[in-house]
C-alpha cells in the first residue's frame, strides 16, 4: 500500500472532524508555519474549500483524518487531487496524551496533531484506497445485515419474554419464535381468549395460507389450545402485555422482511464480482459468510504484506507482551469486532464441512482449549489458507488439501484419510 513516502505532496493537511464543522491544520510542502481553519459540514461548504485548496496548492494533497469511512472520507473521496490518510483514533489519542499530561483536548489541536503523526510517522499510515462500487456496496450491505440480524434477536427476545408474562401458550405452539407465521399468529390471535373464540377450520385456514400444511401438527396444535388453560386473567397484566406483544410482533416481521430483502441484495452484488467464487467454495461459508470474507480480504491483492497481516488485522493473531522473565499472551482488542466475529462464525460452520477443520478443532479442545478459543485458533489456519488462494486466484479444493497434509504426514488426515480414499 501507498504511504506518504512514496509521492511529493504540495500540501498536508490535518482535519478533525465533528457533525456539524470540521477543524482544519495545514501546512504547505517545503513550509513549517501551519494555518488553521474551520468547515461547515455541508455539502457547499466542504466543495468550496476543497477546490480553494486545488486552486491555491495544486495536486496532490495528503489529508490525515481520524476515520476510513462515513460522510467526510464519502465527501472528499470525489476529489482526485485528495490522497486520505485514515489515523485511527486511539492512536490520534495516545499521541495526545503523550504530550499533553493535562488531557486537555481541542478540535483545532486535534487536527495538528493528526497532521503531525502524518509527517513524523509517513510509514506507519497506508494511503486510503477505495476499492470498487460493488466491493464498497457489498461492505456496507453485509454491515447492516448484520445490525438487522442482532436487532431481530433483541426484539425476538423481547417478545418471547412479554408472552411469558400472560400467554405462554403462544410459544408452545411453536418451535421457531422469528418467523412471519409465528408474527402473523400473535397479531391475529393477540391472547388466549382471542384463539379459544376461534373456529377450527379458521385455525387450519391460517396455517395452510402460511405454507405450513403439517395436518398432524396443526391437529395437536388445535387440541393443545381446546385444553389450555389461562396463566392469569388480570387484565392489568393482559391488556399492556397484547398491546406491546403486537407492536413487537409487527416490528419482528418487518425485520424478517427486510433482512431478506437484504440477502438478495447481497448475493446479486457478491455475483457481480470476480473474487465470489473463491469464496463460495470454502467450506461453511454459505450465502451469508461468503460475501463477508470477500469483503475483509477485499480486492486489492497489495492489500496485506502475508497472511499474518491478514491475521493481525481480522483480530485473530493473539497479541504478545514480554518484559523482562514474564510473557502473556492475550487476544486482541484493538480490532474490528464485526471483521472477527466474520472468521470465528465461519470457522465454527466448516467443522461440519471440513474433515481437517474438524480434526484440528478436536486437538485444540483435546489440548485444553474453550470452545472460543478452539474457534480461533482453527481461524487462524484457515485465514493462512485463504489468503493463498486469495492472492493467487485458486479456488480452494478440500481433496488437494488432504493429500497436502498426508504428503507432510500430518495428524491430520491419518484417521480421516482412511474413509476419503477407502
């Protein structure tokens, strides 16, 4: 990747960004004096500045901000003339607080202060270079997929726990409790009073026109609510209960709507892309894991210097710290947790799929290991894995691989490789 050194700059600028201005620290190539200003986060505004600074300096222009995406990176990404450099903002913090005890913070000296590890430290911040439409598309699509799922869960919580409180039945006729049928059910027939007011036939009805066409199971369904009996019939417990057990039930349909509108998104944009097919076929990633690890590993194969990079930067490498006799090893927090969640999710799904996955996952618990733990250390092999064939465009092939690991005469596939080729 990019860094300061590999180009001249006429300018570099330090920017602060906040929701409504963004505190400017520029300093002209070849120049020490430093200029401070302030931008409207506005549309017009950061225009006008941004083509003040083309006029005035030329190009290229180095800009070190605190953040890799949202409006601002969005909003000076259109202009060629702008080389970004993201600074995360721990680091930003640290630095701070290295030279200032006090902890006083400004947004004008945040903005120096990004500029300065800019120019102090050139190697250690690569240049920000955006990948494609559809790669960017996808990143954010899988993003908010992910929101979507954890917020379904919160709300399906919510429900299952106010239908414990006065209609517990609801959940006994049931054995998923995030579909459209089981939402459908509970906005229809809010209470038990409202299903033992209910005809038979009008109950089979339902059913059929959710696809859900068990004729043995609706019976025992129907003879489970004749014999039902009411948990409480206090009204002050009923009435709040219905009223809030159906708004949530509205509210876990629509997002079991859209998270489907979002999957078909996803799988037709992941199509569009040259990389999905290397993806799509390891083992466990699925519709849903596949796009997500194209997006970590992106599309720039210049991306990552080794696969310990790719390790160190998906927060599976645990972290190191020696002094003097003493050592600890820990795993590692400054990291993407939605990036992490990614690989150790994926790497639970290909025990099942992988006859070394599932091997290896069974030395790491025979050794010891939590469950977690034997997740991320099976994660950490596969990501080696992957990024070879990432670089060098291979699908990864399961039967190649075993008789890799025979050939070195790994623990591996002694026991497995009995069944394969036998």
């Amino acid at each position: 990747m990019e860094t300061l050194l590999s180009q001249k700059f006429t300018a570099y600028i330090g920017i602060d960004w906040a929701d409504t201005k963004h505190d400017v620290c520029l300093q002209v190539g070849g120049e020490t004096q430093r200029h401070f200003s302030v931008i409207d986060h506005t549309p017009q505004s950061i225009d006008r500045w941004a083509k003040s600074m083309f006029e005035r300096y030329g190009a290229p222009i180095a800009i070190a901000l605190e953040l890799n995406k949202g409006p601002l990176v969005a909003a000076l990404q259109k202009y060629e003339f702008f080389c970004l450099f993201p600074i995360n903002p721990s680091t930003l913090a640290r630095h701070r607080k290295t030279f200032v005890g006090s902890g006083a913070k400004d947004d004008p000296s945040d903005a120096q202060w990004a500029l300065e590890l800019l120019l102090t430290h050139p190697l250690r911040f690569p240049q920000l270079m955006p990948q494609s439409p559809a790669m960017r598309i996808l990143a954010s699509l899988t993003e908010h997929r992910r929101a979507l799922v954890d917020e379904r869960v919160k709300v399906s919580n919510r429900l299952i726990c106010t239908l414990k409180q006065y209609y517990p039945l609801a959940l006994e006729l049931f054995g998923n409790h995030d579909t459209v049928v089981f939402c459908d059910f509970l906005m229809r027939w809010p209470t038990l009073e409202h299903i033992k007011r209910s005809r038979q036939s009008t109950f089979l009805k339902f059913f059929n026109e959710h696809n859900a066409r068990h004729a043995q199971l609706n019976q025992t369904r129907w003879e489970i609510i004749t014999k039902a009996m009411p948990l409480t019939q206090d009204p002050g417990v009923i009435r709040p209960s219905q009223l809030y057990a159906t708004a949530l039930a509205s509210q876990l349909k629509g997002l079991i709507s859209t998270i489907k509108d979002f999957d078909r998104e996803i799988e037709e944009t992941a199509n569009t892309l040259a990389d999905y097919p290397i993806f799509k076929a390891l083992p466990g990633a699925g519709q849903h894991l596949a796009p997500r690890l194209m997006v970590a590993f992106g599309e720039q194969r210049d991306r990552f210097s080794d696969a310990n990079a790719m390790q160190r930067y998906a927060g599976i490498a645990p972290v190191t710290q020696r002094s003097g006799k003493k050592k600890v090893v820990h795993w590692r927090y400054q990291c993407s947790t939605f990036l992490r969640q990614t690989f150790v999710e994926w790497a639970a799904h290909s025990i099942t799929q992988s006859t070394w996955a599932e091997a290896y996952y069974r030395q790491q618990r025979a050794k010891g290991c939590s469950y977690q733990a034997a997740l991320r250390a099976l994660a950490f092999k596969w990501i080696r894995i992957v990024y070879q064939c990432w670089k060098t465009s291979t699908v990864y092939d399961e039967m190649a691989y075993l008789q890799a690991l025979t050939r070195r005469r790994s623990t591996l596939v002694e026991a497995p490789m009995e069944v394969v080729t036998g």
